[in-house]
C-alpha cells in the first residue's frame, strides 16, 4: 500500500473501501505524461528562482523522465492506493531519490497540479479534434467536386421540395462542420491558460515565476485569479457543448445515409466494409456505423449534462466533486475522434446511385415553385401564382399525372400566361441552375462555394505549417 503524502494529520489509516471510492488513478492514469511534462516545467521554475539547487532540479527531472519512459514500458503498477496519476508519480519519484523528490511540490497544490494536466490534455485533444473536421470537411469538398454534376430532390419536411445538386447538399455539411471548426478553435482559446502556481487556492509565498513556466510549456497567458484557476472548469463544458453540437451534425448525416441506403431511397450504397449482417437474416446489410454514430451522439449529449449537473451547485474554489469531470471528459474526446476518423474514412467509400438520385429529382412535383415562379415573371403576384401552381399540382394529382404531362391547353385553363416556354423552363437542369443567389444550388454557385473551401482548407494547411516551423 502506497504511503499518503498528506498522512501527518491523521491518526486512522484510510479505509479500504473509502481508498476504492476516492481512487481516480484507474481513469486519471492517462494524464500520465501531462502530469510529468507539467512536473519537468516547475522543477525548473524552482531552480531558476532559486527556490530549489539545480543539482536538485537535475536529479528530479531526470527521475521523472526515467518514471516516463517506465510507466511507457508497463513497469509501474498502479493500484487504488495511490489514489491519482499525480500521488502516484510523486510516490514513485520520492521511492526513487528520497527527501529530494518531495521538494518537487514546493509551491503548488495538487489542486492546480490536476488544473494544469486537465488543460495540456484539453489542449491536445482539441487540436486533434480540430484536424480530424478538417480532414472531414476535406472530404465532402472532394466529393462535391467529384459528383458536381449530381441532381437530388431536396427535402423540407422530409417530403420532395425542389430538386438541387447533391454537392450542395454536401456542402452544407462542410459548412456545419466549419461551425465546428471555430468554436473548438474558441474553445482551445479559452483552455491556453497556465494555472500552475496558485497552489490550493490562493496562490504561493514562494518567488515564483508563472511567466516563466506558461512560456515553457508553451501557454498564452497565464491565469487571472488563483481561486479561479483551481474551480475554472467551463472551458471542460464548453468543450463537452462544441463536442455535443458536433455530434449532432455528424448525427444529422447518419440518418441521412442510414435513409438514403435503404431500398425505398436507394441513393447510394455504404460499402461492406462499414455495414454488419444479420443473425437470423441472410440478406441483410445494416448501416451500424451510421446508427452508432447516431447512438453516440446520445452519449456525448450525456456527458455535457453531467458536467453542467456537476458544477451547478459547488462553492469556490477546489471541491473533490471536480474529480468527476474527468471520465465524462475524456469519454467525449474518445468517442469524438473515433467518430470522425471512422466518418472520414467511411464516406469516400460511399456508391452514389446518380441514375436514381435523378429519377427522384423530378418526383413529388418539386417543379411546382418554378411553375408559380414563371407566372410571377409574367407580372402575376406571386401569391395568385403560387395558387394556380397548387391547382395545377391537384389536377395533376387527380389525373395521375406530372407537371411536364400537362398540355399546354391544360395550363392556359388555368392561366392564360403560360406559354410553349414552360416546358423548357420545368427542365430539372434548368431549375437547379436558375438558383444562382448567393449560397444557392445553381452549379455554378456551388463551384464557387467548392473553390471558397479549397482556399480556405488551403490556407488552414499553410497556418499550421507556419505554426509548426515557429515552434521547431
């Protein structure tokens, strides 16, 4: 059983089971290296303020590199006892060199201590998550580029509207995704913050320098107010909500390809590699992936309340209830990366069905609009217009018949304006392209909007690239 470093005030020795209920080191472990790349930076801080010897500061940060690369090797046990990744790798480091491993914690609290390792963790995991949207929104612009010439039907009420590019179908989600993009990146603004050094709450008599350690381990800025610094956990929940609305969009599309596959659609086709078959029925392929990806979205929706619930209620500063923030945490950012890498690979291998997609285009009178639009063009009020099309549209339904089967007798009985024009002008082509206001479906329009992407994707590649070779 390993030794409590805070033991000197207590007569009893801790329960077992209260140990197996306080214990977090089963879950924390995986801030393992946060936790030691943050120890490395106030072990320096200490010696460069003379606060610790440099022999001193030497002998502990090559200790904590060799507890590192043992932790790497599956050569430390971790156990209950310990009760977080941060007692235990200070237990280890002071089993190691002694007395000299307990300076390390001169000067900060293990309330901060877990502050700091919460937000390199943070930090990381929105960078990956922000380069895994991009690899998304990469996608669907290949895609939209690569079937730009794909006509729909698109969908209000889930019922035919109007027929547009299934590209700019796509595009619509490369925008949500943009959304995204953005507030992970306000987000990632919000988390670029050092807390280290205002110890349990109300900061350090020590000399310290945070300057020097949130330059060290590469933060913006350092934190405002100690006590804020220990009890801030919006930028967790404002995460766990970015993560959540993310999740929703990725949702949104899961239901549309889990619909679109099925035979009454028949738009595309998932490729087997991303489906799973049935235990009682041969011909069966499911769309799991999408389904889960939907499922999950649940869960990350979960997650974002339990932080809310968690945090409603608690006093300033430290309370051991923030221990909780971690699983929910670290949930979200597993099943968020999973998710994309999982959506990135899986929609290129998507079979479009464009032959089926256009049969459908034309369906459901989703000429009907263009039908009133053309009298509006002849100076008939568009709501007198938008009644003769409904008319039009009834007596079709009652002839079983389409818009275009109308003769042009049929369509003066109903308005005199109409004219051997018509025709041409309920063409599907010509109805996707006549939509050229701004953001519309016309092709030339969703050029435009494929070209924006590219150059925007272009010049979030030439950033990172620039931010890469400052830090190097």
């Amino acid at each position: 059983m390993a030794e409590k470093l805070w033991k000197g005030r207590f007569e009893q020795p801790t329960d077992k089971l209260v140990e197996e209920y306080t214990a977090s080191v089963h879950f924390d472990s995986r801030l393992y290296r946060h936790d030691i790349e943050g120890s490395i930076a106030h072990c320096r801080m200490l010696a460069e303020c003379g606060i610790i010897s440099h022999d001193e500061a030497s002998l502990i940060v090559q200790t904590l590199g060799e507890i590192l690369r043992d932790i790497e090797r599956g050569k430390i046990e971790l156990d209950s006892s310990q009760e977080d990744i941060h007692m235990a790798i200070e237990n280890e480091l002071t089993a190691r060199i002694g007395e000299t491993g307990g300076k390390l914690h001169t000067a900060r609290s293990r309330n901060d201590q877990v502050a700091l390792d919460m937000r390199l963790f943070m930090r990381e995991a929105l960078t990956g998550i922000r380069d895994l949207v991009n690899l998304v929104q990469t996608t669907l612009v290949d895609m939209a580029e690569a079937h730009l010439g794909v006509v729909m039907p698109g969908f209000t009420h889930l019922q035919h509207a109007q027929p547009i590019l299934f590209s700019h179908h796509l595009m619509a989600y490369y925008e949500m995704f943009g959304r995204d993009f953005a507030r992970l990146g306000d987000c990632l603004g919000r988390t670029d913050v050092m807390p280290l050094g205002s110890a349990a709450l109300a900061g350090s008599p020590f000399p310290t320098d945070m300057e020097w350690t949130a330059r060290h381990l590469g933060f913006s800025r350092v934190i405002a107010n100690s006590i804020d610094a220990v009890s801030d956990r919006d930028y967790l929940i404002e995460f766990c909500s970015a993560a959540a609305i993310l999740m929703m969009h990725v949702s949104r599309m899961a239901e549309e390809l889990v619909i679109w596959s099925s035979a009454e659609f028949a738009f595309i086709e998932i490729s087997d590699a991303f489906c799973t078959g049935s235990s009682i029925m041969p011909q069966k392929k499911n769309p799991d992936v999408p389904e889960l990806m939907r499922g999950k979205t649940g869960r990350v929706y979960g997650n974002l309340f339990a932080l809310l619930t968690l945090a409603k209620g608690l006093p300033l500063a430290y309370n051991r209830d923030l221990q909780e923030d971690k699983e929910p945490v670290f949930d979200s950012v597993d099943t968020v990366m999973t998710t994309l890498r999982l959506l990135s690979k899986m929609l290129p291998q998507i079979r479009i069905n464009r032959e089926r997609m256009a049969q459908m285009a034309g369906q459901g009178f989703t000429a009907a609009t263009d039908l009133a639009d053309y009298l509006a063009r002849r100076d008939v009020p568009f709501r007198k217009a938008h009644h003769v099309a409904g008319q039009i549209v009834q007596h079709c339904i009652q002839a079983g018949k389409d818009l275009g089967d109308c003769s042009l007798d049929e369509l003066k009985s109903f308005h005199k304006s109409f004219d051997e024009d018509i025709y041409a002008y309920l063409d599907i082509s010509s109805i996707v392209d006549r939509r050229k206001s701004a953001g519309g479906t016309a092709t030339d329009r969703v050029r435009e909007a494929i070209a924006r992407a590219k150059a925007e994707l272009e010049s979030r590649a030439q950033g990172s690239l620039k931010s890469l070779q400052t830090k190097e």
